[in-house]
C-alpha cells in the first residue's frame, strides 16, 4: 500500500481546476497516474491538463477516479489533511470518514513532464483568449497565428470579426496558423483564471498548444490551418479611415449594458446605422425601439447599416478597462481599435 497525505486546501483547489477543464461532460473522470510521480489528469477530449500531487513516486496502474464524487467529499475541507491510500481500490481519509473508490484501470499513461517553449504572461494571455472566443458559437473554431513577433487570436461570427495581438519575446521561425474549437477554448479560459503563477512556457507546435508551469501542463489538440485568410485583418488595417472619434469607455460599456438588456427583452433586430455624421445603435421591433447615437463629428458621405448583436458586442467591452476607444468608420465598415485589440463590423458578402 502507498500513502501520502494532501493538504485540504490544495485538493479542493485542484478538484475546482479540473471542474472547468472538463466541462459538463455526462461522465466526468480524472486519471490518477504518473511514471515519474502521482499526477492527476482531465480532459474534455480536445483540452487536457496534469497536475503534479507527488514527486518521485511510481505508481503500478493508473486509475480512474469520479470527479463530480470526489468534490462531493473534499468540499468544505480546506483547512484538513486529506490521506491518500492507493493499493487494490483508492481511499481518502479524513477526521472520522472515508471514502473508497473502486479500482478501475486504464492504459492511458501520465506522461512526464517537461517546461518548454517561449515564456508568457500567462494572465495576459488568458485575457486576449477570452476576449477574442466569447463572441464565437459552439460550433466555430477559434484561430491562432504567429507572424513576426506577435501570437494573434481571432474570434467570429457573422458581420463580426474579434483579433487581439500579444507579443512574443522569442517568435517562432516560420509562420504559424491554427485552430482550437470554441468549446475546448473556453474550458482553456476558465480553467487559466484558476491559475495564480504569473508566468508560463507555450509551446505552438501543431499538432498540440502547450502551456507549462512548475506542476501542471495544459496541452490543446490543434487543427492546422495552413491557409488562414488573413485578407479582411489585412485590409482592415490597411484601410484609410472615413471619419475617426474618440469614445469615453465606461459611458459606451454603460450604453451597451442597455442596449445589449433592450435587445434580450424586445427580442429585436439589432444595427447599427452610419448616417453620415452619425453612427447610431438602434433596435427595433414590434415591441418598440431603441436608439444611442454617436456623433461622428464630420460628414462621411457614407449610409450603411450593418446588422449586430449587442449582447456579443457588450460581451466584449466589458472585459476592457481604460479610459477611452478609437472608433473608426471604413469603406467596408465600423472598427474599434483599443491596445492590443481590433473589433471589426462589417456586412458580410
């Protein structure tokens, strides 16, 4: 019999990791293994992360073990050793209770682990991630490229185009494109803002996204994209500008907080409207409309209206802080251009 105690606390903030590595899944599994220590181990699939329980220790199989369960029996013990005995089926100790886990194998091994790739922020990297997938649908892919010396991350629907840019301090080679479905995406996000460290290796290199620290590895199964249409980014920031206007930041979030409620209640279609020297937010329906206008304080010469969804829209600028925007009116469109972020509407077709 091996046995090992684990901190409460550390447990608890594991199990809530894992949580949101593997998502809603029916079965909901983490793999308890390790050639070189005792890891643990989630995937949703496509994400997969192990984290590091013990060094140097070998263990003989590697087990499966029910995750909604074992957050059922660790909550509220933060505070308490947890005991960890592993011989012909798992038991956890703790106090006066116990829980026995069945033993069930798998041939799924635990990899070791090695720190590689180029040094990130990681808080900066979950950030852009999360800014450029939330306006995404399920079913999209979320895209990845290296040009130069910055990883860029795009994220669309339609007649709506999100890029946000970081940059590398050691940038690949060659160029590099790829892809990451929506939901893994998003699993990735929510499971980075559970991580404290401030840096991290990524490693970009198809088949697999990476991301090391001291005790855990992330990795994502990519899908190449040799051929990413990079023409509409090109294009939108190549574009000579119709009329440009600064927006006061938390005064634009407020008004799309409404418009983005105004929307969900009036079930409407939304626009936004560039009027010659206006460009106006408007949603309408038989319910009743809705108007916020912007002037633009020169004459475009320009009337389009293009379609949009708020809520996507809302959904954005509220995970930006600062003071002002830059707002430009194009030939193909309305761009918003804030830091290390662009956000494009545009009609599409």
């Amino acid at each position: 019999m091996l046995a090992i105690s684990i901190s409460g606390h550390f447990l608890n903030k594991a199990l809530d990791f894992f949580d949101r590595v593997i998502g809603s899944q029916e079965k909901r599994r983490l793999i308890l293994g390790g050639e070189d220590g005792i890891y643990l181990l989630g995937t949703d699939g496509v994400l997969t992360a192990q984290l590091l329980i013990k060094k140097g220790l070998l263990l003989p199989y590697s087990y499966i073990l029910p995750l909604n369960t074992l957050k059922a029996f660790i909550k509220g013990r933060r505070g308490e050793e947890i005991r960890l005995e592993i011989k012909e089926k798992i038991i956890l100790r703790t106090g006066l209770e116990r829980l026995e886990i069945p033993f069930q194998g798998t041939h799924l091994k635990v990899p070791p682990m090695t720190s590689k790739g180029i040094e990130i922020n990681l808080a900066t990297f979950c950030r852009l991630l999360d800014i450029s997938s939330v306006i995404s649908d399920e079913d999209t892919e979320i895209l990845f490229f290296c040009q130069g010396k910055s990883l860029g991350i795009i994220g669309q629907r339609e007649g709506m185009f999100v890029c946000t840019f970081m940059p590398l301090l050691k940038p690949p080679k060659k160029s590099q494109y790829f892809s990451l479905p929506y939901v893994p995406t998003r699993h990735l996000v929510k499971a980075l803002k559970q991580i404290k460290e401030k840096k991290a290796f990524i490693s970009l290199q198809h088949p697999q996204l990476e991301i090391c620290l001291p005790k855990l590895k992330i990795s994502a199964n990519l899908s190449p994209k040799p051929h990413v249409n990079l023409d509409l980014l090109r294009d939108i920031l190549q574009a000579s500008p119709l009329a440009q206007i600064e927006i006061e930041l938390s005064t634009f979030k407020n008004s799309l907080s409404r418009l983005s409620r105004m929307e969900k209640h009036l079930g409407a279609i939304s626009k936004i409207k560039l009027a010659r020297d206006k460009c106006v937010f408007n949603i309408i329906s038989s319910e009743g409309v809705y108007v916020y206008c912007l002037p633009l304080g020169e004459n475009t010469n320009l009337e389009r209206s293009l379609k949009c969804g708020f809520r996507f829209l809302n959904s954005v600028f509220q995970r930006l802080k600062g003071k002002r925007i830059k707002m430009s009116v194009l030939p193909q469109g309305c761009l918003f251009r804030y830091h290390n972020l662009i956000l494009f509407l545009y009609q599409k077709g």
